[in-house]
C-alpha cells in the first residue's frame, strides 16, 4: 500500500470516527437541555388551577388550599362582617384597592370579591412574606377594643380587615393579593383562573 493510501484511509477513518462521536456528543449534550427547558409534571401541577368544594364552609370559617406553592384563604363572611367592613375606610391604606396588581378586575369592589360573602385571598403577608393569622373575633385584647375580624401578621404587627385590605401605621405596603378564580357551581371555585365571566 502507498503512503497516499493509507493517508486517504487513515483520513476517511478520523472523519468517520469524529462523525459518531460528535453525534453520540450531541446526543448527550441534548438530553440534559431538554431535561431541563421541558416543566416536570410537579413543576406543571404547582402552578395548575386548583379546585376548592366550598359546600361544607360554614359563615365565619376559613379553609386553607395550596395554589402555585401558596395558601390560599377562602372564607365565608356574614352579613354583619360585610356591613362592618364599610365602616372601616378611614382606618385603611387602600379602601378601595386602587393597586391594581392586588386583585383581579372583577374583585376590584367594596368586598373585594366575585361573590360578596365568599373571600378568596393569597395568605401570603405583603410586607416581608410572612403567613398571618386569621382572627376573626371581635375586639381581642391583644388587638384592641376597635378590632372587628381580620388578618394579623405575628412578624411585624401588620393588620388587614375581612376583605384583605391593609390597615394603615402598619409595614406591610399594600392590601393581600386575591388570586384570580372563579366559580365553576355554586359550590365549587377553580382558583388559578379567571374563568370566561372574567
Ligand atoms: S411580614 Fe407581615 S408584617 Fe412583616
């Protein structure tokens, strides 16, 4: 064999070999990238709509349901709750939820909310992210004789009344965010979405 055979060989065998291993490269190269730019089905159902049967929450009470990683308040106000919280406009840093980013349109209203009674807020304490409390007794000793139910934030004393809205003299900057939802029955909320009524 002549020295430019076998150059011509040994060539041939470098670009086929170079060939297989940048394909096998490439392979390897992929499946970690797509691993990571595709969502895990955990990463999809933390930030899927969740569904809450209201059916059995009592006036008065407060359920608890996780959305995107976050507790989600519903609540089911009275008649007396609802008429108190108009009382409360001067005490308040935004009665009337002029910060947009803390409620959908549709609960940009007196109760901050799609069904008057039903109150559907993130439990998440606009301040530093801390969880309130939910405290909806009248006038406790600890928050005083003017107290008429609301949301206390143990961290640093932020106060909001029974539509989520922030007291005013207090850290936290803005009302508690109320997530988009809707109901699919009467009973029935999807928190997550905004539904077509939207
Ligand atoms: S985190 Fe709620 S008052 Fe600071």
């Amino acid at each position: 064999m002549s020295t430019d055979t076998v150059d011509v060989a040994r060539r041939r065998f470098l670009v086929n070999s170079t060939t297989v291993v940048g394909a096998v490269g490439v392979g390897f190269v992929c499946v970690p990238f797509l691993a990571s730019w595709m969502p895990s089905e955990r990463a999809k159902n933390a930030g899927a709509p969740i569904e809450a049967d209201i059916s059995k929450l009592e006036e008065g009470r407060m359920m608890t349901v996780e959305w995107q990683s976050k507790p989600v308040w519903i609540v089911r106000r009275s008649e007396k709750t609802l008429a108190d919280l108009e009382t409360l406009t001067e005490s308040l840093r935004d009665p009337n939820s002029e910060v947009v980013d803390q409620q959908p349109e549709y609960a940009q209203n007196a109760a901050r909310s799609r069904k008057a009674e039903i109150l559907v807020l993130v439990g998440i304490c606009t301040h530093l992210g801390c969880s309130p409390t939910y405290r909806p007794e009248l006038a406790p000793v600890d928050l005083g004789s003017d107290w008429l139910g609301g949301f206390f934030c143990p961290c640093h004393s932020s106060k909001f009344d029974m539509a989520g809205r922030v007291y005013q003299n207090v850290p936290a900057p803005t009302n508690l965010v109320v997530p988009p939802h809707y109901y699919v029955t009467d009973t029935t909320i999807l928190v997550g979405q905004d539904g077509e009524a939207a």
